[in-house]
C-alpha cells in the first residue's frame, strides 16, 4: 500500500530553491493601484488541472469560476476599490503533482491577490507550501485531502468537501441505500487510488465505519494513472459484497461501471463511483451506468435550490453549451469567497486577503449556490463548517439527487 507524497532528495531540493524564492517575492509587495490592485484589476490565480487525466473536474471548475467572474464585474466589480475588476490568471498543473511547487511559484511571483484551484490533493499539498510562506490565500476547490488542512497552515481554505466530510456522506448515503433496498448487516468491497485522496479517504472512511457497521470483505488498492481497470473490476465482481465502493478519481468510477456494464456482472446491489460526477457519467455511459450513485450535478429541478443557482445555470449553459457538474460549482463558490474577501479587506493585498478569508460567510444571496447547507464559512482550520454532498443515482441514462432527503428526486434503485 503507498503512502502518499514520497518525494526524492532533489525534488525536495527543488521544492525548497522555490520556498525560498517565494519568500523573496512576498516581501516585494503589490505593483501599482490602491489596495493592491494592478491597473484598477485584481488578479486570481487559478492553479488547477486543465488538461491531463483531471481535467475533466479541472475545466468545470475553470469555467464555473469564470461565471462568478462575469457576475461579478457585471454587477459593479469591487466595490471598496473604486470598482476594480476581477480577473483570473491560469497555471495549468497538467493533472501532476510535480506541477505543484512551479506554478504555485509562478502564481506566487506574479503577485495575485490570492490562488484557488487543484483537483488533486497531492497538487495542492505541494503548493500551499510555496503559499503559505508567501502569505498568499490558497482556495481549495478540489483537493479532498484531510492533510491539506491539517498541516495548521492559516492562509489555506478547503472550499472542497475533505476527506472525513466526504467519507460520512457516502457512509451516510450506503447506509440511506442498504435501508431503502431492504439489506441487513450491509458487506462492503472497496477500489482505491494509492494517493494522498485515496489514502485519506480510506483512512476517514475506516475510521468512521467503526460505528457505521460496514463488514469489509475486499479491499483492493491501484496506483494513480492506472488505465485499465479490467483485473479490479473483476476481483470486485467475484466479491459476495452488497456495496461495491471505488474511492478513486472520476474516470476511475466511470470505468468501473462501463466494465460492470459489459464485461463483468457483480453481485452487489449498490455501486458507489464515489469520484465520479452525474454529468460526465451520464455523458459518457448514459443507460450502461444505471444504477451507479455518484457525485449530484444539481440542477434548476432539484428541491431547494436557490434561485442563485438557477441563474448561474442559465448563464453556463449559455457561456458553454453545457450543465454545470459539482466542480463548477466549487469552483464558482472559490471566486465567491476570494472576492468577498477583497471586498471586505478593502484591500487586494494577498496577507490582507489571507486575513479577510477567515470570517467571511456566503448566503444563498451572496455567493452560496448550493441547495445545502444554506450557508458557507470556514472552521479554524481552514476546512468548510458544513460542507455541500448530495449524490445522484443514475436510471434510465439520466441522474436524479437521491441523497440528502431534503433535496432528493426519488428513491434509490437497486444497481443494475
């Protein structure tokens, strides 16, 4: 079994060549503009994966934080800085943790305001060490890591859901599904990623199941860029278990299931793709992964959505053609935290950011387009008080929120 982030001594030397550049970059202090902004702008960088095998929750998240963008600087900009505008600089980490040190380097050089991104947790863990140093704000929206929070950096914020949060809401939801389908004493096979995600997903998920009452009967560990996932999804498919749960990254649950959909036929009843998202399943598998439940792509049906959502909706749908998926809305919800933090700041200066960060509160008013929790603000450790997890079940090649209640389309269905 791996544990994550084995670094070798020149990486490591690497790594800490760029610490001590950051440290000279963060006293030079912010170029032109009151406040900090540059030219009347205020500049975010987004360190996240756009292309590469994480892009798929790296370009939503891209695309959703360009919404908050346009929104926005539509509506006035910031307002404590004679309206300066928003604008969102890009470093692409090619879905490489390598890439992390660099382009938060990169970022860190090029005086942003504050940095948000990273759909892999080993990514993010590598940058907000360059960061953190600078004394520039890091806004996690993907990486899940309980790590990333947990190394007591105060300029860090884990707008994504983290590991423990994300390990009760699926134990939540297969306990919610064991219920409905009429399953005693549930036994559980598990498919993970050997990555920090992975491992700490693991290590919450097995933490919590002491009292959840899951019985483990496989557990089957695959290094990070595994393609070919047809020797897991067969030991998974010889199991007896009742719950098959992959704690991978979204092409890995979308992979199971085509697998379960046309090579190997499984036993179990539930099938947790716990990284995978409804539209890109739904996308690419349609009717072959019915049954699966995944991450939930709300959309304007869905019971207690705000009417925030409805209009970001209808202005991604028109900006690209396509539905917003979870990562879109993280990743609008970043901007959201980030520009409420310069407004109160008054200031575009990343320490006064960082500072600003830590009280701020977004309503289904101000910048929260989630159906649940009503509202969003960060603990004192940087992690989310309550997070946003709602799930999907696809039937009949399309996806419906099943999981919480209180914002759930219909029951959930046995797999296949």
């Amino acid at each position: 079994m791996e544990r994550p982030m084995r670094i070798s001594a020149h990486k490591a030397a690497a790594g800490l060549a760029a610490l001590a550049m950051t440290a000279t970059v963060a006293g030079c202090g912010s170029s032109g503009g009151s406040g900090g902004t540059k030219d009347g702008k205020v500049v975010l960088g987004e360190v996240t994966d756009l292309s590469g095998v994480a892009s798929s929750y790296g370009i939503p998240e891209s695309q959703g934080a360009q919404i908050a963008v346009d929104q926005i600087n539509a509506a006035g900009g910031i307002k404590s800085l004679d309206g300066a505008k928003l604008v969102i600089k890009k470093y692409d980490t090619a879905s490489s943790p390598d890439n992390g040190t660099t382009k938060a380097t990169a970022a860190v050089g090029d005086k942003v305001s504050a940095v948000f991104g990273g759909e892999i947790s080993d990514t993010v863990l590598a940058g907000i060490n360059v960061t953190h140093r600078a004394g520039t704000a890091w806004l996690d929206s993907g990486g899940t890591a309980d790590q990333i929070h947990k190394r007591g950096y105060d300029t860090v914020f884990q707008v994504a859901k983290n590991s423990t949060q994300y390990s009760q809401g699926w134990a939540d939801t297969a306990k919610q599904a064991a219920a409905q389908l009429g399953i005693a004493n549930p036994t559980i096979a598990i498919a993970y990623s050997q990555t920090s995600y992975g491992q700490d997903f693991l290590d919450a998920f097995e933490t919590i199941n002491k009292t959840a009452g899951f019985r483990v009967v496989s557990k089957i560990g695959y290094p990070i860029g595994t393609t070919d996932l047809s020797s897991i999804a067969a030991r998974l498919a010889s199991t007896p278990a009742d719950i098959i749960f992959n704690i991978g990254y979204p092409a890995d649950g979308l992979n199971l299931a085509k697998l379960f959909a046309t090579k190997y036929s499984v036993k179990a009843k539930i099938y947790i793709a716990g990284g995978s998202d409804a539209v890109d399943v739904v996308k690419q598998l349609k009717s072959q992964a019915d049954g699966t439940l995944v991450l939930a792509s709300v959309t304007p049906s869905t019971p207690t959505v705000p009417a925030a959502f409805k209009t970001f909706y209808d202005q991604y749908m028109a900006k690209y053609k396509a539905a917003p998926n979870s990562q879109a809305m993280f990743g609008y919800a970043s901007v959201r935290f980030a520009a409420a933090a310069v407004e109160n700041a008054k200031s575009a200066a990343p320490a006064d950011v960082a500072k600003a960060l830590k009280s701020v509160t977004l309503t289904q008013t101000t910048g929260n387009i989630f159906p649940s929790p009503s509202t969003l603000s960060f603990a004192a450790d940087g992690s989310l008080k309550q997070a946003p997890f709602l799930v999907s079940q696809v039937v009949g090649g399309t996806a419906k929120v099943v999981f919480p209640a209180s914002a759930a389309e219909s029951k959930i269905q046995p797999y296949k």
